[in-house]
C-alpha cells in the first residue's frame, strides 16, 4: 500500500526510480528530488494523521463510553481549527513558524478537551454531550466566519484550503516534529491501555478497581489534544476518520482488550487515509478532492450504518 | 472486619447513621425504603463518598488511609446492572477484576489467569468465558459480575441491588450463591436487597434502615412483621 501510494501521483514515478533514490540520491533528478521532498512526506502524513486520529477517537470513546465520540464531534478539532484560523487570518507573527502553529493549535485542542471533559462531569447522556460538542464546532465555526468576512483576499484563500485538509502541505524538515508529537502520543496510549479497560465498566467500578479517574481523564485529553492538535495544524480538519475507523477496528477484531484496539486503530487508521491519499492521487489529473469531503464521504455513510445496525 | 463506627453518610445533610461490624463467612442484606440511603452507604463503604461523621475501619485501617490500589485489594463493589458491551467475552470482563494486581500494561499472569478460571469455576459458569457479554441473558449477566468480584480477590464484595433486573428464580439462585459463596470462601458480601421474602427464607442477617430513626438497625432472625414496621410504616 505504501509503494502503490508513493507511486501513484500526477508525475509518475516507477520503482526503480525509488530504488535508485535510495541508492544513489542524485539531487538533480527530478524524480529523486520529488520521490524526497514530496511523495515521502505526504506518505508519511497519510499514515500518522490516519493513525492519530484513530487512536485520538478510541481514546475518547472510551473516556465518554460513547461509540459515537471522537475528536471532530466533540469539537476538539475546533479548537485547533480556531487558533490556526486565528493565525492564518490575522497574522501574528509567532503562530507563523511551525512550532508556534503546532504549539497553537494544541493550546486549543487542550483547552477545547477541557471544555468538553467539563461539561461531561455535569452530563450522563450520550446525546446531550454529543450536542455540546456540535454547539462548540458551530460556535467556532461562526467566530471563524466572522474573521474570514474580515481578512483579506489572499489569507481568507490559505485558510480555506487549509481547511479542506491536505496531506501534501507538509515538508520534509517538518516531518520529525510531527513524528515526535505522534509517537509521544501513541506511546502515552499505550501505556494507558489498562486504566481504557477498566474504563470500559464505567467510572465508579473503574474507581472500586483502583483507578484514579481523576488522572486518568486528565492524560486521556492531553494526549488527545497531542495528537489531534499536531495532525489539525498540518492537515486541516480531517472529519469522521476518529469516529469511523475506532468502531470498524472493534468490528474487525472482535475485541474491546485495548492493547489490541490500540495496535489496531494504528494499523487500520494508517491503512485507510494511505488508501483514501492514493484515490486522491489518482483522480487528480481530472479533479481535485479535498481529503476533508472525501473522509466524509466514506464516513458519513459509514456512521449511519453503525446506527443502523444497533452496534452502538 | 468492616466496621461502621459512629458514621453518618449523606451528601451534605446527614441521611443514614450506622454503627456495627460485620465478619467474613457472611452473607449480609441490607433493606430499606428507595430513597433511604442504601446506595449512599454503600457508596460511603467503599470510599467513593466521605462520610460526614465517624470512621469505617477495614481490618483496622481506616479506609480513607488507604489509597486507591489498597481499597481495590480489600473490597469489590458490584453495580446494578452490567448492559453488556459489544465484543467483550465474558473472560475479558472477568480479567479486568484482576486490574489492582497486573503491572502497569494490564498483562496477565499465570496465577492471574488461574484467578479467572477459579472465579469462573465457583460461579458455576465455565461456559459462559467464549460468549460475548451483548449476547449473554440478564441472569447470566448478574452472574459475570459475581465472578468479577470473585477475581479481585478481595475479603469483602459489596453489591448494590443485584437482583433487581432477575426473574424470581433467578433471584433466588443468586441469594443461595451468594450465601454459599460467603461461607465456602469465607468472604464478607454485602447486598442491597428489595425481596425481603428471599432474605428471610435464606436466614440472612439484616441490616434494616429505620424509617422513624434513619438509623442502621442490625437483625438475626428478626419476624417479617417487625422488619416491615421498622422499614416501611
């Protein structure tokens, strides 16, 4: 999947062209240059921001014992949308640099998980937080709108397709940053995967079973927030991937042990936006897709058959 | 030993006060009004709220010593009603009342997973460890969560109502488990309980929320005519 995703693209590569890039890189070839500083990167981001988001709507699934939770709808995504709308709209210096944009967008991932972690002490009903979180997207949303009809041509044009998601954006020095922030985060997940278990029978027996709730929901949001809020500054919002992908991965290994859910959700969340990545490549000579309408368009459909079927 | 010594439980305002022990090998019933605190106490015993007065004391440590881990080893609390999850087997529901004693990644061990299959064993429901919870019947359900109880290895289990949502011979089955449970592994359980009937035909010892007093009346083969003025007029 990863050589046909790497392969595939509006100039195309073949796999000797790969084999001799790693071999003896030659700056001046065309096809070595873009192998490097295109096709390597947008691969990668395919398969973390994939993974991340997964991981990121396991994660909060379990924390709200909600198959329907995730980071979109629950409106962490909002919050780094916000401050990256923030920056690219007004232009403050400091958010321009990368590290500002990441450390940005994850002060408002963060803030926005605390938001919705506080509302969820007040609320038991699924669809009562779940509502919260669509009010908070829709609230942001109209902040954002109002700055866009106050910005000017050129920023409210970068904003836009920042919006429609994009795994192309992403350049090669950036890639470790991004790396770093996902692999802290996915290590933070594992080792969190037995308290997620215990979670699984509710807070107070989780409680009775020696848990500290308290902690526990705490390190949930922040790695969350690190992960979704590193994805969401590179990527743009990507939709349903952290709601859709979670519930495929307990249907594909008939599990709820989350040491297997969170290999899985790496896996198959990896494996769903690089397949989702090569479509979009392939269709690019005659239109363009936004990878944003493109997950909904897989996974809207796919929720609605969730529904359907009762498995929530 | 648990014991209540001069404790008030409630939220903010005083609702109940309690002061007794209670021993292992015993299988204890706590009746009362709906409304009357027995979840609150219940609650309080385990530590999920402070009580407004006096101490409980397991086994001589006050229980508001003891951290989180401790209190898990000590005590195992079973709620109401266990709804089922999708693709949970009734295994890995048993295995997670084996969270106070895994290392950090929630492996398990050999003698943990012998815990398992003992808890299975003495529940009496082996055949139920493939099945998913989703699939499984109320009855068998309720019985799950015994076992889980049974794989935290712990002295004493508490359980809030746990025939409520039974058909009657199920109830009954439960109680004599239960009982037998209590006196075979030498455990103390507490239950909830609003079949009195059930309770008395077992002998179970009572504690009885006083209505006039709000006070924690203990009984031993009390007439179900004097429960039923202390409880219910």
């Amino acid at each position: 999947m990863m050589i046909v995703h790497v392969l595939s693209g509006q100039i195309s590569l073949n796999f000797s062209d790969i084999v001799s890039a790693f071999n003896t890189y030659d700056a001046t070839n065309t096809n070595h240059i873009i192998f490097f500083e295109f096709r390597i990167p947008r691969m990668t981001m395919s398969i973390l921001s994939g993974s991340a988001l997964a991981v990121s709507g396991m994660l909060m699934q379990t924390l709200f014992n909600n198959p329907l939770a995730g980071p979109y709808v629950l409106g962490i995504n909002s919050g780094a949308s916000l401050i990256v709308a923030l920056t690219l709209l007004t232009g403050i210096p400091f958010f321009a640099t990368d590290f500002g944009l990441i450390s940005g967008a994850l002060v408002g991932a963060l803030l926005f998980g605390s938001i919705i972690l506080f509302f969820s002490f007040y609320i038991r009903s699924h669809i009562s937080l779940l509502l919260i979180g669509l009010m908070i997207s829709s609230f942001v949303g109209a902040i954002i709108t109002t700055l866009e009809s106050m910005s000017a041509a050129e920023q409210l044009k970068s904003y836009t397709f920042w919006s429609f998601g994009s795994l192309q954006q992403t350049s090669l020095n950036q890639l470790p940053l991004i790396i770093f922030g996902c692999i802290v985060g996915f290590l933070g997940s594992f080792l969190l995967t037995k308290p997620l278990n215990a979670m699984l029978l509710g807070e107070t027996s989780a409680k009775s079973l020696g848990i500290h709730i308290r902690s526990f929901r705490i390190w949930i949001i922040a790695i969350t927030a690190l992960l979704t809020g590193t994805i969401t500054a590179f990527c743009g919002p990507i939709a349903f991937v952290g709601l859709a992908i979670p519930n495929l991965t307990r249907m594909i290994f008939q599990t709820q042990n989350h040491q297997y859910l969170l290999l899985g959700n790496l896996l198959i969340g990896g494996i769903f936006m690089l397949t989702c990545d090569t479509i979009i490549q392939l269709v690019e000579p005659y239109f363009v897709l936004p990878i944003n309408a493109f997950t909904s368009l897989f996974g809207a459909p796919f929720v609605v058959y969730i529904v359907l079927k009762k498995l929530i | 030993m648990i014991s209540l010594k001069f404790i008030e439980v409630g939220y903010n305002t005083p609702l109940l006060s309690a002061n007794l022990s209670l021993e292992l090998g015993n299988l204890y019933a706590l009746v009362g009004k709906n409304g009357s605190g027995k979840t609150t106490l219940l609650q309080s015993i385990i530590g999920m709220i402070p009580t407004i007065h006096g101490e409980i004391i397991l086994d001589e440590k006050s229980i508001h010593s003891m951290s989180n881990l401790e209190r898990a080893q000590k005590i195992a609390f079973v709620e109401t009603k266990f709804m089922g999850i999708n693709f949970l087997t009734g295994f890995e529901y048993v295995a997670i009342g084996r969270t106070p004693y895994t290392n950090a990644l929630g492996r398990l061990s050999d003698r943990d997973k012998m815990q398992i299959a003992k808890s299975l064993e003495i529940v009496g429901i082996t055949h139920l460890s493939g099945k998913h919870t989703t699939r499984m019947s109320d009855g068998e359900r309720q019985l799950l969560q015994v076992a889980r109880a049974l794989a935290q290895e712990t002295p004493y289990i508490l359980m809030d109502e746990p025939t409520a949502f039974l058909d009657y011979s199920n109830k009954r089955n439960l109680i004599e488990k239960l009982k037998k449970i209590a006196h075979e592994e030498q455990k103390c359980i507490l239950l909830s309980c609003h079949d009195l009937e059930i309770c008395l035909e077992n002998n179970l010892p009572l504690l009885i929320v006083s209505e006039s007093e709000k006070k924690i009346e203990f009984r031993n083969n009390a007439a179900k005519e004097e429960i039923l003025k202390l409880a219910f007029s």
